[in-house]
C-alpha cells in the first residue's frame, strides 16, 4: 500500500515538520512495515510552469516530425515575450494549456534544461510529459495538456503536485484496514495521539424501496449490499489533477473519471467498488452463487468457466461480475473517449464473505484490488459511506445527479464483543500496565470498553481479526511499544545435551570432514531422468519417490530417494570450474514412499489430535531416513615433491563407509554386490547387524561406466551411500575397557593362496575364527597373483599377532594357534598354505 | 683384570715412579687433545686407557709393592686415571658435538615444503552455524528437537492457526505434494517452516517445554542472489507457566550476543504471524555499522543497507489457539516463539554476497569454514 503523506495529512494534524522518516519510525513501532519512504520529486527543480501553446510550425525534412512552437508563460521567463520551443509531440494543438520546463530546470533522471539548437532552431525549454516529470503512468505517454483554467505562469511544481513523500507499506494480512488512507491515519493519530478526521463518518440518506432492484440470494456469501444510482453524468469529463495525482502516487493508473472515483474511494476508505454502465444493467442485480457451467468474461477480456463455490453479481441475463474480484466486460463504464460514453452508473458498495472471496481469488488465480482487501477484511460499516462519498464525487466532478433511491440490503449482525482479564495485557508482557492504561489503548483502537477486572470489550467494524484476549493484549503492548519492554530470562528446566542420535550426526560430518571431505548440502528435487541416469530396474524401490505438485521447474518435479544424484551434480560443477580432485559428502534425508500411503487425515484444531489420529496422520508421510554419502573423483592423494598421486578409488568409498559407521560403533560387514548405479565388479554391499539381524545398510564402489558418462562425472568416479538411522540402530552398546596384557607378542605370518573369487573378507574372517583368544590382532598386508601360483589364485598375506594376558606365550603355543588358524581358512575357503 | 702380583720385584717397580706416571698422563692427555675426530679419539682410549696401556700396567704393577708404598702408588696412580678418563669424556663430548653440529647440518630439509597430499575438508557452514545456534540453547537447558521435511498440511499450516482460506497460508510460497484424489491434493507439503516441530514437540512432551528445531524448509522461491528454494531454520519453542514477553526478549538478546557479541541491541517490531499473538520482528542493531551510517551517505553501510538495524526474524507468544491444537491448557501455561533464517545470519555473519554461493556446493565457499564457524 502506498500511502502520499500529503494525503494523510488530510485527516492528522501532524506538526509541519514530520517528515516520511520521522512518520515512518512512528508507524514502524506500532507495527505496520514502511518499507521505504519514497521522495518524489526530490530531484526535479523548476522553473516549471504552465504555459500557453500559440503557434505551431511543423517543420519539414527531419525522419520524425517536428514542431517549433511559441508558447506564452507570461512573466516567467522574465521576458513576457512567448518561449520558443522545439517539441516532437503531436497530441496538442495552438491554444491548449501545457506545462513548460524553462531554462535552468532540472528534471528527474539528472535531465538539466538549457537553451540549445536544434533542428535548426533555438529551443528555449521543454513541453513536458507525465513520464519526464516522474509523474508515473497516465496511460497517455504524450504532453500533458492541462484544462484551461489554469493561469499562464504559474507554477506546475505546485500545480502538479510533484513534491510529495510517499510510503511504501507492506500491510500484513491482519491489517488489512490499513490498505485504506483510513486505516493509516487511524494508525498514525493514534501514534502521534492526535485525534482523526475519519473521512467515512458521512451523512448518508436512509435506504428507501425505490433505489435500483437488489437481490441478495446468498446472505452469507454477501451480509450488506448497497446501490445508488447516479445519472446525468458528462462522459466528457475527465479527473482534475489532484485525484488523477493521488491515484498516480498510490501506484494506480487513472482511467477514466468514473472509474477513478471508484478507485479513489477504495484507496480511501478501504471499501472496493463497482460501477454498472446502467444503460447495460438488465433489470435487478442480484447475488448468488454461480451455477455449473455457467461463463463469465471479466474486465480483463478473460472468459472464465464459473465454479459453484463462486459468488457473482447477477443481472436478468446471468452473471455480470465475480463478486468481490472483478467485474464483467458486459457492463464496463464505456472511456469518454469511447462513441458513447456512459452517463449513467449504479454504484455497487457491498460486503462478502473473506473465504469466498479468498477461494474465488485462489481458483480463477485472479488477485485484484478489490479481492485483496475483502480478504484480509473490509469494514462492512463503511459500505454506505463509500457509496455516499462515489456518488457526491460524480455530482461534483462528473456533473451527475444523485437519484433519491438508496437501496441497502443488510443481514442482521450484532456486535463482537471479546471478554478480557484487566491484568492479561499485564501477563503476556511481563509488565505491569494496569486497568487505565489498557482500557485507554483499546478505546484508541477504537474499541468500546466496560467492566472492572473482568473487561467485556467490543471491537469496532474494522477490526475483523480481534477475536482473542491476546489480539487485544497485542494492540496495548504495541501501543504501549514493544521498545519499552524490559528483558528477562526464563529458567528452563536442567537439560540432557543433545541425543545420541544427534551427536552422531555431528561425529559422522566431523569424522568425514577430517578425512579430507567437503561438505555439500544440495537441493533434494530431482527429475525421472536422474534415476534413468542412475541406471535403475523399472521395479527398483528407489523409482518410487514423492511428486510435487508445483515443482519450480517441471524437469525436477520429484524429492530424492537417494543422495547421490544431488552430488554428482555438485561434483560435476566442481569439476567444470577446474577443481578435479574432489571428495564431497552430504548427509540428509531421502524421501522413500511406498506409494501406498493413505491420504492424511483431517484432524482438529480445537483440542489435542488422540495419538492414534496422530499416528494416522503420519501414515500419511513417506518415510524419510537420513543418509550419508560420499562422492570421489580425481586424485584421493595428489602427487608432489614427495613422489606419485594417489587416485580415488572404490576403496576409498569403502573406507568412507566404515569411517562412518565407526562413528557409530559398527563394524561393517563387507560383500560383493552388483547395484545400481555402481560397476558391477567394483560394488560393495555394506552390512550391520541391526537388532540382531544383518542388515543391509548402504553401497560403495566405482560408479558404472554409463552412470559416469550420463551424468557427465570424471571417469573412474567413486561414490558411498549409507543410512544413518539403521547405523544408529546397530551402534553398539557403551565399549567395554580391554584389559592390556603387558607380556610379549608373538608374531607369524601366513600367506595363503586362494581362488581369486574367494572374498578377502571371508578368509579373514576364517582366520579370526580358527585363531582363537590368543588372537589380538590380524592384518592383511599383501595380496599377490601371479604365474607361479596359477590361473585364477591370489596369495593374501596376513600378519597374526598373539598375546596372552598372564603369561609369555611359548614358540610352540604361538604356532599351534597360527596352524588352527590355517586350519579353519583350509576348511572354510579352500586355502592353501603358500610355501607349505 | 689380571690378579695382583704377590711375588715383589723392585725392578719392576719403576714404572710407578712419580715422574713417569705424570708422564703418562700427559701423554695421554695429549693424545686425546690431538685427536681430531672420534674414530682417533677411539684409537687414543685404546692406547692409553685400553688393558695394555701404561697406566692399565702401572695399575697392575701396584701389588708388587711393598704395603707401606702401596698407598701412595695407588693413589697416584687412581688420581692420574681419573684425569685421563674425565679429559676422554670431555673431549668425546666435544667431539660429538662437533660432529652433531656438521651431520644435522648436512641432514637439514626445506621445512617450508606443503605436505598437502589430502587436501583439507570442510562442514558447510549452514550446518555448523545450526549447530552453534543449538549449542547456545541447550547451554541455557534447551533439547533439540527434530522433524520430517515432507509434512502433513495439518502440522505445518493448521495446528499452527493458519485458516484454510486465510490470506497468510498464501503467503507462504508452498510446495505441495501430489495427491491421488481428483483434486491432486495430497494434504501433504513440503514444510514452510521448522514450526511443526515445535507442534510436534509440544504433542510429544509434558510442558515444561524447552526446544529449539533446526532444519532445511522450503519455499517455493526461484534460485537468485538473495533467495533459495530450499533454506535452513532455527526455531525455538517455550511453553512454561507465566512466560511473557519479556522473557522473549531476554532469550533472543542471549542468543544475539552470543552469536554476534556483546553490546548489541535488539529490537522488536509489532508484526504478524498466525501461529504467535501477540507477534513482532526482531531487528538487531547492525553488528558491523552500529548504527553509525544512518543519515551519513558518506560512510553507507553494505551490510544493513544504511538502515542500522538488520531483521533477523519473527517472534512472538505462541498464539492459544495453538496450544489448545496440541493440548496444553492455556489458562495454565503461555509460551514463546522465535524462528529466523541462518542463510540470512550467515549471510550477515560471514559477508557472503550471493546466495548462490551457499547452496552450489563449492568446495572454494566451503572449505575455509573448517569444521565450526
């Protein structure tokens, strides 16, 4: 809302010296947002005058045309003598009133006016437009060409009304009185506690039967209706400056006079309008819902099928308007400038329901105006105001005459009045305000106000959003100002810290990090493509994902079921920047619906949901588990002065797994697998036991080759996706202290050579087994292939170190637990004990 | 040591004349001085300290003396070994220092050589800034408190007092899930605001009721230099009997100076929310002008925009229809809200320019972050 502070001032006495800033600070601690103040005309300086068009030469031979004038702006230019100016408009003719920028005037934009040649002639100033005095949009983008009566000389600064401050308010959705010159110096008297000239409190006929026909068929879509009807109107007339100049500074365009008046009103008391060319009214207006199938063109030359729900504005014919949106092109006011102008009008002043409107609004995606303020809340006792304030404009500026007839329909209604604890203003704020205080601010706000401690307060017509104690509070301790609030600090009961869980988040970020990771948090949208790129069977789970509605871009229209798609596309941007050697992880959820899911619910708000309505509820959700993940390209390791690089690998994107699940005390189980997106040959499976039971948990490994090549990734690019909730449900319980033997080790190797498909994982894990408690550690440190030990063998070298804690252990013990141990690989995986 | 010699021979005895024991351990002292490195010092100790050495004979000789001139030798002896061993020791440490000093020379490297064979990593700043917001919360004794980010319309919209039809559920740029039924509604969105989890918490907990929720929410805003689609959140939740506003603002000003530093000011503007009433924005003078380049064009301010206060989010006493929704009595207990954006705080914080910075991924934004901000 753009409020000119020119026009408040209309109906606040504020001191002359209140300048937007100062007005803006007020109306800021009492809660409307003035985003800025805008100063118009701050760089323009005159001299600027009116002045008077009294020959016109066209000249010749230019690419445009061109005229040179002399136009009178009588002493002015201190001469007397007529200014010639060279001016490339058309739209004035030798006679008409315009307004001349002379010599030494500075316009907005810098534009500074001189004498000067041109065309071959001197120009000695400039016939202005609206646009070059930064008037905003006339609709008319030529000179401005005033009515006659305006003196030659004077000035136009003033005239115009081109210096103004105005402010800019983004009125909230509770306020919405104040997108109303009404409702904002209401606001701003009572900050400057200076009293208000309301401009709705108008004598206003009383309604009579023989006003223009109404029929309200749906009192509770539209509680007040009111029509007038005025004729005799001069389709010739046009706005005078001052209302076309109000319109402009409120950001609206003038249109025509009548179309204007309705404009202005609305601009000032808050209540929208509409005028009906009557000559085009077929019989009585009427509102109701709209039937099926029935069509509406609105002003905006869009034919709209009507939905059921939709309130309209009726004539003998059908619709002629959706209420409260916008009307119909049927009964538009026809421009003066139109071959009939219209001279007849019926005034529309109604009030309907918020939602329907609201809904209305949503469904034809139409906001106006007019639907904004019904939403957020119109005074419905400044309907007949409004209507009064329409009609006297059009006698006075139109020439009209206001027919006698004044019809008023209005569905009974009775005060709202709100109950109030005098000390409950006290209790939300911490402050002590007493009785006097809050009785005093609700009258400023225009309530009425009875009672003792217990105070029965009735709010006025403009306040539809008081209907609780703590609106009423919120309007004391906001007039009483926020900034006088002391500060003191509640004792919240001893906490715990944060939960395992979340510690664990924390560890797994912290751990990956140090490891050399960077953390990469993308965007969850992803498209069908990105799981075709991933390689994904038609029946996999992961095809199953959330589908938005409105996605901001219809190529990314469903959430992630997996984390990586969102990091290859960090890391191919990474990459396409010059940044090659790359470890990125993310840790976030995944949404993983079944597809299944019931629709949610509809659950109360006037009392506590029953759990099993809340679990219903969340029945409704997908289930959405946090993962982590990792993706490597480039070196792991760089090369420098100390020697060669090291790649990244798919055993990198392992140990990023184990290091994760370390985090959470898991030991991961380790297999081949083959899973998309991963290479077939370099994929693992990792596992954990999850209450008891081995559970698959996430995949590492080198990225397919297809998968690499459609997303665009560096060849060989590696990638880890683990599930932390399984993680944190297999974390292990608190670790128990070892007990450290300080007796000697006893070290032996062994090398055993196996069939190259036999998992390293499974011969350790013989090992281990077969080893015994003497075991304290094992550690492979070499696997070897080669012509000497045959096609399709591979030696795996481990190194077993045993130790017992209560005594040296003998050559013959070490060696006996290390052959039980070969033992048991002989067995399992069909070892063979290299050099045996 | 051979044993001593019992059968007393007055010839052999000259060795242990005075002068020629003093002579020996000249000479021995002088061999040691002249040994100029430690294999010659070496070849020096075996020569005058080794088992046949003069004074190692001498020593020897000692028994064949007659017991009233076995006092004095032996003395005389003892006193020129100890000389000896003491001058060996001394020129031995020289000598290692000697060589120490040349060896570690020669063994001296570049230290200043980079050893960044793994490149560092980094958290991103947006998590490791939640993290500090929770930090100083659950230090004043608040818990952490999470949610899904796909949540139900009921949670993120209607317990919070968002009307179905009230202009503000428009406010909020939502995206909404596609549904089954004929509509295509799913009563199902992406969450608007960390604020269902306070509802959430408030369901799953006895008031008192200390939590604060951090999270990724979602607008339905196009990627550009000020705004994201997807952002994070701190909410934090009171409910408590007899909480006011005045706590709120004690809490909030905890909080900022904590964040920002001392001295600080704060300010609380009427505004509305549908979920707290009354509600007000929360500015905080700006930490980097101080109000200083209000009305000064000649020293503006890039971070607050020469406003002197920047606007950190929104607040208020949670609304009583919301605790009514979640079932707490709110004749007995009142509470406080406060939601902002870390993007925007970091924004401030860190002197980020572009929005996009934050939410690219790029390890050049990320890694100077470290592991805490």
């Amino acid at each position: 809302m753009r409020a000119p502070l020119s026009w408040l001032r209309e109906y606040v006495d504020l001191p002359a010296g209140e300048t937007g800033r100062d007005v803006q600070a007020k109306l800021v601690a009492a809660g409307l947002e003035v985003e800025r103040v805008e100063q118009l005309g701050s760089d323009l300086t005159g001299p600027l005058v009116v002045g008077q068009v009294r020959t016109i030469e066209e000249l010749e031979g230019f690419r445009k045309p061109i005229r040179f004038c002399t136009v009178d702006v009588g002493q002015a230019n201190g001469t007397g003598e007529p200014q010639e100016i060279v001016c490339g408009a058309r739209n004035f003719t030798v006679g008409d009133k315009v307004v001349v920028a002379l010599p030494g005037a500075v316009l907005p934009g810098d534009f500074a006016i001189a004498e000067r040649k041109t065309y071959g002639r001197m120009s000695r100033g400039m016939i202005c437009s609206g646009d070059e005095l930064g008037m905003g949009d006339d609709g008319s983008h030529g000179i401005i060409v005033l009515s006659p009566e305006h003196e030659v000389g004077t000035d136009a600064v003033a005239l115009l009304q081109l210096r103004d401050e105005v402010l800019d308010i983004a009125v909230t959705p509770d306020r919405g009185y104040c997108l109303s010159m009404r409702g904002i110096a209401r606001e701003l008297a009572t900050a400057y506690g200076l009293p208000l000239r309301d401009p709705a409190l108008l004598d206003v006929p009383a309604p009579n039967s023989y006003g223009h026909p109404v029929t309200v068929a749906d009192p509770t879509g539209c509680d007040r209706f009111t029509a007038r009807t005025v004729t005799g109107i001069d389709p010739e007339a046009r706005s005078p400056i001052w209302l076309q100049r109000r319109l402009q500074k409120a950001g609206m365009r003038p249109v025509s006079l009548t179309v204007d008046i309705t404009n202005y009103v609305m601009l000032e008391l808050g209540q929208p309008l509409h005028a009906y060319d009557r000559s085009q009214v077929d019989g009585a207006l009427g509102v109701r819902r709209a039937l099926p199938g029935e069509k509406l063109t609105t002003l905006d030359g869009t034919k709209r099928v009507l939905d059921p729900e939709d309130l309209v504005i009726t004539d003998n014919r059908g619709p002629i308007g959706l209420a409260g949106v916008m009307g119909g092109a049927d009964t538009e006011i026809a421009d003066h400038g139109a071959a009939q102008g219209s001279t007849e009008v019926v005034i529309e002043s109604a009030h309907f329901d918020p939602v329907a409107i609201a809904r209305a609004s949503r469904r034809h995606k139409l906001s106006t105006e007019a639907s904004k303020r019904f939403e957020r809340g119109v005074d419905p006792q400044a309907a007949s105001a409004a209507a009064q304030r329409t009609v006297d404009l059009l006698v006075l500026l139109a020439g009209g005459t206001a027919e006698a007839g004044v019809t008023e329909i209005v569905a009974p209604s009775g005060p709202r009045t709100i109950t109030l604890r005098a000390d409950h203003p006290d209790r939300v704020a911490g402050v002590t305000y007493g009785r006097e205080t809050v009785v005093r601010r609700l009258q400023e706000v225009g309530c009425d106000v009875y009672g003792q401690d217990e105070l029965i307060v009735t709010v006025p017509s403009w306040r539809p959003d008081l209907t609780d104690p703590n609106d009423l509070a919120e309007e004391v301790i906001r007039l009483e100002g926020y900034e006088n609030l002391p500060s003191t600090l509640p004792q919240p009961p001893a906490g715990r810290g944060l939960t395992a869980r979340q510690r664990l988040h924390r560890r797994v970020g912290r751990a990956l990090a140090g490891a050399g990771y960077v953390e990469a948090p993308t965007y969850p949208f992803v498209g069908e493509w990105a799981l075709d790129h991933l390689g994904l069977e038609a029946d996999d789970p992961r095809r199953t994902a959330v589908r938005l509605a409105n996605p901001l871009s219809d190529a990314e229209p469903l959430l992630r079921t997996t984390l990586l798609p969102g990091l290859f596309a960090a890391l191919r941007r990474n990459d396409s920047r010059g940044e090659h050697d790359l470890a990125l992880f993310e840790t976030g959820l995944v949404f993983r619906p079944t597809g299944e899911e019931p629709a949610p619910v509809r659950l109360p708000v006037d009392h506590r949901p029953t759990d099993e309505e809340i679990a219903r509820l969340d029945a409704a959700l997908p289930r959405q588990p946090r993962h982590a993940a990792v993706v490597l390209a480039g070196a792991r390791e760089r090369a420098g002065w100390w020697g060669q690089g090291r790649p990244a690998t798919w055993a990198d994107a392992v140990e990023a797994g184990r290091a994760v699940a370390r985090e959470a005390g898991v030991e991961l189980i380790v297999r081949q697998d083959q899973y998309a997106p991963f290479h077939p040959g370099r994929c693992a499976a990792l596992f954990a036991v999850v209450d008891g039971e081995e559970t698959l948990v996430g995949h590492a490994g080198e990225l397919h080759p297809r998968v690499t090549k459609a997303f665009s990734l560096p060849e060989r690019t590696c990638a880890m996706e683990i599930d932390l909730d399984l993680l944190e449900r297999a974390g292990g319980d608190a670790v128990e202290a070892p007990r450290i033997s300080a007796f000697p080790v006893a070290t032996q190797d062994v090398a055993l050579v196996v069939d190259s498909s036999v998992p390293a994982a499974a011969v350790e894990a013989a090992l281990r087994s077969g080893a015994g408690e003497l075991l304290e550690s094992l550690r492979l440190f070499d696997v070897f292939t080669g012509a000497q030990l045959g096609e399709g063998k591979k030696s795996l070298a481990y190194a077993l170190r045993f130790r017992a804690g209560d005594r040296t252990l003998t050559a013959e013990e070490a060696t006996a637990a290390r052959d039980a141990a070969v033992a048991a690989a002989v067995e399992r995986t069909g070892a063979v004990l290299r050099g045996a | 040591m051979s044993a001593p010699n019992k059968s007393y021979d007055p010839v052999e005895v000259e060795a242990l004349k005075p002068e020629e024991i003093e002579r020996m351990r000249e000479e021995a002292l002088a061999a040691f001085a002249a040994a100029a490195d430690l294999e010659a010092l070496r070849e020096a100790k075996a020569a005058h300290m080794g088992d046949r050495s003069p004074l190692a004979l001498a020593n020897r000789e000692i028994g064949a003396l007659p017991p009233q001139a076995k006092a004095e030798a032996g003395k005389r002896v003892g006193m020129a070994r100890g000389a000896v061993n003491k001058a060996f020791a001394a020129r031995q440490a020289e000598l290692e220092a000697e060589r120490d000093a040349r060896v570690l020379v020669e063994e001296a490297v570049d230290v200043t050589l980079p050893h960044d064979r793994v490149a560092a990593g980094a958290r991103h700043p947006l998590v490791t800034f939640c993290e500090r917001v929770e930090d100083i919360f659950v230090a004043m004794g608040y818990e952490v408190a999470e949610g899904p980010e796909v949540e139900a319309e009921w949670f993120n919209f209607d317990a919070l007092n968002f009307d179905p039809d009230h202009p503000a559920r428009a406010m909020q740029d939502t995206f909404f899930v596609s549904g089954k039924d004929a509509k295509g509604e799913s009563g199902v969105v992406l969450r608007t605001h960390t604020s269902p989890v306070q509802v959430r918490s408030m369901l799953d907990r006895e008031p008192p009721v200390y939590v604060v929720c951090p999270g990724r929410v979602y607008r339905t805003d196009e990627l550009d230099a000020t705004h994201t689609p997807v952002f994070h959140q701190v909410e934090l939740l009171a409910i408590d009997e007899g909480l006011t506003m005045a706590d709120l603002k004690g809490t909030i000003e905890h909080m900022v100076t904590s964040l920002f530093g001392e001295g600080l000011r704060t300010r609380l503007r009427p505004a509305y929310f549908p979920f707290t009433e009354p509600s007000a924005e929360l500015d905080m003078e700006c930490y980097v002008c101080r109000g200083a380049s209000v009305g000064n064009p000649g020293r503006p301010c890039r971070t607050c925009s020469s406003e002197g206060w920047i606007e950190l989010g929104g607040c208020g006493m949670v609304n009583p229809r919301v605790l009514v929704a979640a079932g707490i009595d709110p004749e007995k207990y009142s509470g406080f809200a406060f939601g902002f954006g870390i993007e925007r705080m970091l924004m401030f914080r860190h002197n980020v320019e572009d929005m996009r910075d934050m939410v690219e991924g790029d390890v050049r934004f990320t890694r100077p972050f470290g592991m805490e901000i």
